[in-house]
C-alpha cells in the first residue's frame, strides 16, 4: 500500500476517519490525497432563487465566493491537521458533482490503494439521496474503510 484517499465533508465522522487515515498514513508511511465534494453551485443558486425569488448578480457572486471557500477552508483544515500527524506528503483536491461518483474518480485516478470515508455525512441529503460512504463501498475497486 502506497497511497490513501480520505473524504472529508466537515461531518464528526468525517472528522473521525481523517484522523484514522492520519494515523495510518503515519504508522505505515503512505502519501495521502485528501478530496471534498461540493454539490454543483447551481443547485445553491437556485434554492436562493426560490426564495428570494431572483439573485442578483452582486449576490450570486458573493454566494459563490463563499460557497467555494468554504471547500478550501476544510481542505486547509484537513491538510494542517494530516500534517499534524506528521504525514509529510498530502494532496487535496476538491471537486464538484455527486460525491460517491467524484471520490471515486479521483480515487481512480489518484490509484488510491485504500479510501477511508466517514459513515455518516452532514445533512438531511444523506437521507434523501442514500449513503454516499455505502455508495463508495458498493462502487470501489479498492478497499473501502467507514468510519464511525
């Protein structure tokens, strides 16, 4: 084993499995690729839309500006605390799109030998939309570990 990808969404079981992937990658000396998946901007823009009944462009700008900081900051935090670990080599990236499907693209092409995920993630979508840790599982070509 070589490498780890760890998904992050800013969930306490998120939280639980970076600090195990920390671990790990310490213990065994792997690299680790740290990935958050954002829900595309428009699907935000257009809850604002609904109840604001239109966005202006001054506002939408802003919304997006800050939605895609907020991608950033928990992959700085998520960095800094890899690091902490004494973790020396990490990569983070963010993307946009269904989660399960984004983590394990990037998995794929990353050529994660593990991903390790958080059981639950933050949110009513999980509700809605179903497990994306039991649809990384069910999807991946590599080892698979939850979180809780």
């Amino acid at each position: 084993m070589k490498k780890i990808l760890i998904a992050v969404d800013g969930s306490e079981d998120s939280d639980k499995a970076l600090s195990q992937g920390g671990k790990l990658a310490k213990e065994m000396d792997l690299d680790v690729v740290v990935v958050t998946v954002e829900r595309p901007i428009e699907s935000i823009l257009s809850i604002f839309d609904t109840f604001l009944k239109k966005t202006d462009p001054a506002s939408e700008k802003e919304i997006r500006e800050k939605y895609e900081s907020i991608g950033r900051d928990l992959l700085n935090q998520a960095e800094k605390s890899i690091k902490k670990e004494g973790v020396a080599k990490v990569k983070t990236v963010v993307k946009e799109g269904k989660p399960a499907e984004e983590i394990l693209k990037v998995a794929e092409k990353e050529k994660a030998d593990l991903i390790i995920i958080g059981s639950r993630g933050k949110g009513l979508a999980k509700t809605v939309f179903g497990s994306v840790s039991r649809e990384v599982a069910m999807g991946s070509k590599v080892p698979v570990m939850i979180v809780r």
